[in-house]
C-alpha cells in the first residue's frame, strides 16, 4: 500500500478528527488487532458477534497510533492518550468502504473483476497466471472477496502496478452493486449462474440480476466477458437485463465469440482442448483438472485479449499455473492421490468436481462430500442432485458428511450403483474410522461449503500412516 495520511482519510470517509494531527502518515489499513504495528490505520468494525471497539487498548499497545472508530465513549477513553489519532465516523464498514474506494481511484490501473457462481477464483487465478507475465499485477489472496474482503485486498494494492485483478462474492445480502461502485471495474467477467445464494434472490434469474450488478458503472469503454454455455448467460437476455451501453464479448459454443471444442481429459495432467477465435484454431494443454475449466481458461484469455495480449502470449501464461490452496489442489502421498476442493461448494461445482475425479486414476475413487450452504429452499433438493450424480461417475465409495449430507447418501443410495456408501454427522466421527475405509492405491476427492472446514479432513487423511 502506498502512504495517506489522515487527511486522506478524512476527506473521504465522512469523519472528524477529533485527535491528533492530519498530516500524520499511514502505509497499512487494518480490521484485525492482532496485525496492527505503527505504520497501521485501525478501522474498528462492528459486527454480529464482535465489536472490535473492544481491542483498541491492545491495538495502542501494538504500536498503533490511527484509529478510526463511531463510539463516542471510546473515543473519551482513547483520547487519554496523547499521541493517538482518532478520527470519527457513523459507520466504520461504510469508512473501509469508501476509503477503499477513494485509494483505488488514485491507482493508474486497469481493473478486472470476476464474478459468478461457480469458477471466480479459478478463473481469477487462471487469469493472474496470464497478465503477470507482461503487467505488474496483483490479485485478491484467498477468499477475500466480498464487503469487507475487496476492501482489504485494494489495500494491499499500490502505485507500481499496472493491472489488478478482483474477485466479488455475492455474500449474504447481494453487495455486487456496492462492490462494482468501490471498484469501477475497465473488464468484468461472469463465470456461470448457478444455484449459490438462492437463499437470498430466491431464483437463478435474481441471481443473475445481482451479478449483472459489476456492469453498474459500464460506458461504452468497458466489456462484459460471460460464458455462454451457461443458460442464463444470454447475450439477448444480458441486454435486457441492463442498460446496455458496453460491449459483450462471449465464450463458448460455435456462436461465441471464442468458441471451445474438443476437450479432452489427460487425468491428473489436466485437459486439452481447441480454442477457435478469428478464424485461427490453437491448442491448449491447461495443468488443471476438470474440462468445465476449459471454459474459465478461455474467459481468462478473452480478457486478456482486452488489455493487449496476444492469443500465443495467453496460452503460455496459461502454462505457468498456481492456484489458490484448496481449489482442485491434487497432494499425492505415499498411499493416496488427493483432490483437495474444500475451497468451498454449490451443486454445479460438487458435480464438476466429481467428473475431475472421474478423470483420476486409482484403484478406488472416493468421494468425501459435505453439507452445501446458502441454499435456502432448494438445500434438500440440491444434495439429492448431487447423490444422485455421484452415483452416475463410477464410484467406489461415497462418504457424505454433515446434516444436509444425509440427502446426499440416501439419494446415491436409491440409485444402487455404489458399492460402499457411508454418512456421518460430523467429520469428527469419520476420524477414527478413516484408516479402516481408506486403502492404498486410492484417489479420493474431498469438497464441501467452507464453513464444514474439510481441509482438516484432508490433513488426517496426508497424515494416515
């Protein structure tokens, strides 16, 4: 992050300084107490569980000496103090927000933004493996990726870099439109329209409409990428949808604007498949398992394309890959073959994930699914599809874990197609058994909703002796 100093912050967060000296210089902007120091900013969030208010006496102790805060009443304490600055506002998120949004402003970067579904981080990852090669460039680091999340990665943006790339979460309560006017994205990218947060928008159209949100602040400079092999993802319809004053550029089928073909799985090698733009055809090997990202690789390279890239250049980042940690991560150990994608899940990305382990070699396949979350009316339904699709790849064994996943073993169990089906309330339950049910030889695929914390499960398998 590039230095402010606190009159910065105070023309564009709405506060009052109600201590301290404007002129005073910070070159981090901080929500977590434990990471503080004396080049920090401390803005004190209010949430559903916690009010960091609470940890400013710690914060003063790590050395922090800028705070931004809306209690009155810590604003006497703090003020007993007399080398803190404290600045005063009515909403600390709204501060983060729009001092996020005013930094940003000031950076000479061309801005990407991904969202989707299913496939934002892969695609924000294919797409980083790409523009680093020719940009200075950085990206959100793990999930941060919604209210809070883009705000703490823009600050970890500073004046060298030349393109930045920023996945957006819908969230609990949408947030999209309020992301895309922090941001202001050049390039947006719609991955698919699937059935995560149906809870909330209570339909795939509602979905659709809040993601088409990112194109809020498009003029005819901007471009919306989106995969149309995805349903919803209609040119026509995208334009009804929105004022449409930009250009669509789509990926995809034979009418697309890039069109895939041939995709061909090589296991734990990846895929391969025909890339046809212009008239030219090219082939791409991608390091990356499950042919549904042959569709994210080809997004990645069309806004690419936008910025300058060439089609030649694109596919060699493309062969420079590192993804994010429990994305289709593949650990191989001394017994087992492991595909790590407790990043997170919805009922498309579950099903993706289990033709990736189609493609796998091993004695046995293994899948250790948990509860899928954020489904609102559609949760019971939704693991069903899934049993039901588990049982149509060639499993070997289907464990399912937590109290949604029940549906997901009983609905495998009606297809009679899987010889060993188990289910388990909790992960913790599954430990003591895991050495017994596992054998050398086989590839097991792990993946649920974040919140089921699955990646412990996957350090007890690496650790099985």
């Amino acid at each position: 992050m590039d230095t402010i100093d606190l009159k910065f912050v105070l023309n564009n967060v709405n506060g009052k300084l109600t201590k301290g000296n404007s002129l005073f210089e910070v070159n981090e902007v901080c929500i977590d107490s434990r990471k503080t120091s004396k080049n920090s900013i401390f803005i004190s969030l209010i949430g559903e569980k916690h009010d960091a208010h609470k940890f400013l006496e710690q914060v003063y102790d790590n050395g922090c000496r800028a705070i931004i805060i809306s209690d009155e009443l810590w604003n006497q304490k703090m003020s007993e103090y007399e080398d803190i600055n404290i600045i005063m506002v009515d909403d600390t998120l709204n501060a983060l927000q729009e001092l996020a949004k005013a930094y940003l402003e000031n950076l000479n970067v061309k801005k990407i933004s991904i969202t989707g579904s299913v496939g934002k981080t892969t695609t924000k990852d294919l797409l980083y493996s790409i523009i680093k090669n020719k940009y200075k460039t950085q990206r959100n680091i793990g999930n941060l990726n919604n209210d809070i999340g883009v705000p703490l990665t823009i600050f970890t943006f500073d004046s060298t870099l030349e393109v930045v790339i920023v996945e957006m979460g819908m969230g609990y309560d949408g947030h999209i439109g309020r992301l895309a006017e922090i941001v202001k994205p050049d390039i947006a990218i719609i991955t698919t329209i699937g059935s995560s947060h149906i809870e909330i928008h209570n339909t795939r159209e509602g979905i659709l409409k809040e993601k088409l949100k990112i194109t809020s602040y498009f003029n005819k400079k901007n471009t919306l990428i989106i995969n149309n092999t995805c349903d919803l993802l209609d040119k026509d319809l995208v334009n009804d949808l929105t004022e449409n004053n930009f250009e669509i550029v789509t990926v995809g089928d034979s009418n697309s604007d890039l069109v895939v073909k041939n995709i061909r799985n090589l296991g734990t090698l990846g895929i391969k498949f025909d890339l046809k733009y212009l008239d030219h055809e090219y082939n791409i090997n991608l390091p990356l398992i499950g042919a549904h990202n042959a569709i994210n690789a080809v997004l990645s390279i069309a806004a690419s394309l936008m910025i300058g890239f060439k089609v030649d250049e694109t596919i060699q980042g493309l062969e420079d890959l590192h993804m994010t940690k429990n994305r289709l991560e593949i650990n191989e150990t001394d017994k087992y073959l492991i595909l790590d994608d407790t990043y997170n899940a919805s009922k498309e990305s579950m099903c993706s994930a289990l033709e990736s382990l189609k493609s796998m070699e091993g004695k046995r396949k293994i899948a250790i699914l948990g509860d899928m979350y954020e489904l609102g009316q559609s949760t019971k339904h939704s693991h069903e599809v899934v049993g039901k699709y588990a049982s149509e790849t060639g499993l070997d064994v289907l464990i399912s874990i937590g109290e949604n996943a029940v549906d997901i073993a009983e609905a495998a169990r009606k297809q009679g197609k899987i010889e060993k089906i188990y289910y388990f309330k909790s992960k913790e339950e599954l430990y003591p058994l895991l050495a017994d049910i596992l054998k050398k030889g086989d590839s097991i695929l792990v993946k649920a909703s974040r919140g089921m914390a699955l990646e412990k499960l996957v350090e007890k398998i690496e650790n099985i002796d």
